[in-house]
C-alpha cells in the first residue's frame, strides 16, 4: 500500500514524474531560502530593536 501511496504522489505510476520531481525539489530549495531570508530578517530585527539604549530589557513596574 506505501509502495502504491508514494508511487502516486510521486508521480510515478503517472508517468510525470520526471517533471514532478524537479519541480518538488525546486519548491523544498525556495522554501529553504525563504526560510533563511525570514530568519535573517527577524534575527535583524531583534537586534537592532535591543542595541538602542532607550529600549528597555525588562519593566520594573
């Protein structure tokens, strides 16, 4: 049953899957770079955001 699930969502049984599978690879790389470009983003954010001195760590109140 597995054999038969990844061989249809793979394309395989098809006969696509020489145009499915790079175009499953080509969407798993953008994700990856997405992800990187939003990590380092956010990481840039945080850090300008915590280097002013007017902006403060923690309340005392």
């Amino acid at each position: 049953m597995w054999e038969f699930l990844t061989g249809f969502f793979f394309a395989r049984a098809t006969g696509l899957s020489r145009f499915i599978r790079p175009l499953l690879f080509l969407f798993l790389v953008g994700v990856v770079i997405a992800g990187f470009i939003y990590a380092a983003v956010v990481f840039r954010a945080v850090s300008e955001r915590s280097e002013h001195h007017h902006v403060h760590t923690h309340s005392t109140r």
